[in-house]
C-alpha cells in the first residue's frame, strides 16, 4: 500500500530572508554552491549549475528514498528505466489529448467566474486558481461529479506541508496524510478495476492500454502516475495562474497594456513563469563525487536545484529582476529540463491561458484589493499566494 511522501524541511535562509529572492541573490553573489549542514544538503543557485543538476542524472540521480507514495512513477526514476515509462505514460498524455481540454477548460472557467461575477471582490486563489486545476485532473481521470468534493479535500492534504500557522505539529500533519493517502489510494484501486472491465474515454483507460515493448504499466505503476498528478499538477498550476496575475496586478499599467494587447499572453504567462516560479525547487542525489561551480560534493549527497534562482541570474537574463511581459528570448527552466521536463507542460500551459483570458475578457478594470494581505505559502518548493484578493 502507498504511504506518505518525505517530509519537506525549509532551508533557515529561505525562512529568514524578507524574500527569497534577496536571499537567492545574495547566494548567487557570494556562495552559488553550499553545503546547509543543518538539512544536510548542497543548494545549488546559479542558471547554469541548476540547469546542470536537473538533467544530468549519471551523477545527479532521481532515484529518491522514503518516498513511496510516487516510487513508481516517473519523477522518482533514472534512465534508461526512465524514457520507457515516460513513453508509456506519454501515449495518454499527449499535445493533441490535451488541446481536446480547451472546451471543457473554458467552461469550467467560466462557470467559477460566473459564481463571483455580482460581487463587488473575489479570491482569484481560493474562487478561481485552485478550483480550477482540480476539477481538470478530476475529470482527467474520470472522478465523477458527486465524488469532486472528496477528491479536492483528499488533493488538497496530499500536497499540503505541516501549517504551522494554525498550530499543526508535524505528527498530527503526517497522520491526516497517511489516513488521506490510503483512502485515495483504494478510491483509485477501485477506478483502476471498473475501467479495467469497462474502459472509458478518460485517462486511467488510456494508461491501462498504453504498451511499449509488449509491457504496460502494472497497478501500483498506474497508481503512482496517478498521485503524481496530483502532487505535480495541481498546486503548480493554481500558482502559474495566481503568480501571474500578482505580478500583473501589481503594476496596473502592465496589466492594462496586457488587457490592450490580449496577443501578449503567451509571452506574459511565460514571464510569469519565469518571475515567480511555482516550482521553486527540486532536488537529486549524487551517484558520486562530483564537482559542480567548483566545490566538490561527496556521493549519496542531497543536491537542491534553486529553478526560482536560476529564473533570476542576471548571468542569463536581461533586466532578471523585472517583469517584462513581452520577454523574447526567455529559456527559462520553470518546467525544469533535460529528461524529467514537465510532462504536464502544455496542460499547465493550456490552462493558464485560458483562465487568463477569461479574466481579461471578463474583468478588465481588475485591481488588487487595497491593503489586501498578500500571504505566501511557507513551501520552498512549491511557491505561491494563499490568497490574492481582488476587486472587479
Ligand atoms: C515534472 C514543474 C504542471 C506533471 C515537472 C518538473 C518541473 C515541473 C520543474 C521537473 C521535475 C524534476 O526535474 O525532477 C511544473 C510547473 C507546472 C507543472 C511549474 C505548472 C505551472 C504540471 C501538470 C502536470 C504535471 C499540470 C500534470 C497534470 C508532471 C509530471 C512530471 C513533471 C508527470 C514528471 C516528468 C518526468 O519525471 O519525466 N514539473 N509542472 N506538471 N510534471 Fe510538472
């Protein structure tokens, strides 16, 4: 049976700094490789070293211990093991099943804009940015209707750190995921059998029938894909949307220029990416001594790639520490790079347009609340508001 996933432990500078965009420039500046003897682990800051440590895994390895709930699926696994089950999880997730969404992406978006439409605020996270994502990878994977509900509270804790805010300890946090993950775990067992003897037009159906080399994806492996959606895919694109928009409302005549220029959105939702990465982190381990920006890592060392750094080295990128919405080129590496690049890319892509739209269709006067509290979630590896109150 599954169990729950390692507990993620903040680095003391990321939890001192005003923000962690001080603290990575000062990193960059004076240790772009160092070793954090209290977490045990080497961070890593600059564009090129991150860029290094994501994708090549001979020496900085995927494989991670302790962390069941997704041991079997593609994020935790090496090549050459790797490439076969991406091309077995890939046959269900393609551009083309994908760009089929559209529709449907549209409309659940405009059914969650339609429930704030007559009052004066909203919630851009709590009403529309988290929803949304949710229902996608619900319906996705065939979650009916009256089952939504569950299947959002069971998401929600999968993902969530201890919320320290609220007086949890970090027992009572890996107990309420351990009980959530069991349950989701059979809840999905029992979806995986029914399309097993009666296949639908939903994703789970398409994984059981992918095939390569005559082999295809075991139960446990289809079942580890799918918590890994909903690790990987959910909070993610919450923040892509919610991150854009805070940098766009932030500077009023950007979003305006924007709400003129609608062409523009590609371009903004990949600075978006860029500017406030909702993958901060992502971390490997050494497969032996290896040197990297000149200091020597010892193997079986825990290696932390800073993508949010890497989108804000002034060694790559232009103006790194503005938001420029019509950014040309823009390599940055928010999906990562190198074999495990997101996967879900052009679903997260997908979504985070057509939200944008229908929020520069339907708000165009769209202002940030005055004296909102912007409150950041405490994750240093996935980043983004808990709330982003807006006036329409
Ligand atoms: C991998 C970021 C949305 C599914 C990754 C990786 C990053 C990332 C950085 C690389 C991990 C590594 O190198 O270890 C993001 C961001 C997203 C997003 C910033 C939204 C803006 C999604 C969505 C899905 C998804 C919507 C699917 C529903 C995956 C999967 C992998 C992955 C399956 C593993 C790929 C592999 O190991 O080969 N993502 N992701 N992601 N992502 Fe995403």
């Amino acid at each position: 049976m599954q169990t729950m996933p390692a507990l993620i432990i903040p680095s003391r500078g990321w939890l001192q700094a005003a923000s962690p965009v001080d603290w990575y420039a000062e990193m960059r500046a004076n240790a772009p490789v160092y070793f954090d003897e209290e977490r045990n682990a080497y961070d890593v800051f600059s564009y090129e070293d991150v860029q290094r440590v994501l994708s090549d895994y001979a020496n900085f390895s995927s494989q991670r211990q302790g962390e069941e709930l997704t041991s079997q699926s593609i994020i935790n696994m090496d090549p050459p093991k790797h490439m076969k089950y991406r091309q077995l999880v890939a046959q269900a997730f393609t551009p083309k099943a994908i760009d089929a969404l559209a529709p449907r992406i549209s409309e659940i978006a405009k059914e969650l804009l339609d429930e704030v439409a007559d009052q004066p605020e909203f919630d851009i996270i709590r009403d529309f940015s988290y929803p949304l994502p949710v229902i996608v990878i619900a319906e996705m994977l065939g979650v009916p209707n009256q089952d939504r509900e569950k299947f959002k509270h069971w998401s929600d804790i999968v993902v969530k750190g201890v919320d320290f805010e609220a007086g949890e300890t970090i027992e009572q946090n890996l107990a309420l995921r351990h009980t959530v993950t069991q349950e989701l775990g059979a809840y999905f067992a029992e979806v995986i059998q029914s399309r097993a003897i009666e296949p639908k037009n939903d994703l789970i159906t398409a994984l059981l029938a992918a095939e390569v080399d005559g082999e295809k994806l075991t139960v446990p492996e289809l079942l580890g894909f799918a918590f890994l959606l909903l690790v990987a895919g959910n909070e993610t694109t919450t923040n892509l949307i919610g991150n854009t928009m805070q940098s766009l409302l932030e500077h009023p005549e950007i979003w305006e220029h924007l709400v003129r220029e609608p062409g523009l959105l590609p371009s903004a939702i990949e600075e978006g990416l860029r500017f406030r990465s909702p993958a901060q982190s992502m971390n490997r381990f050494t497969t032996q001594e290896v040197e990297i920006g000149g200091v020597v890592i010892p193997a079986g060392a825990e290696v932390i790639a800073w993508i949010g750094s890497a989108n804000r080295d002034d060694a790559k990128f232009v103006k790194a520490e503005q938001f420029v919405i019509d950014r040309s080129p823009n390599p940055h590496i928010a999906f990562g790079n190198g074999p495990h690049f997101c996967l879900g890319a052009p679903l997260a892509r997908l979504e985070g347009r057509i939200a944008m739209q229908a929020l520069i269709e339907r708000f165009p006067q769209m202002k940030l609340k005055q004296d909102a509290k912007l409150s950041i979630g405490l994750s240093p590896i996935v980043s983004g508001l808990k709330r982003l109150p807006v006036t329409i």
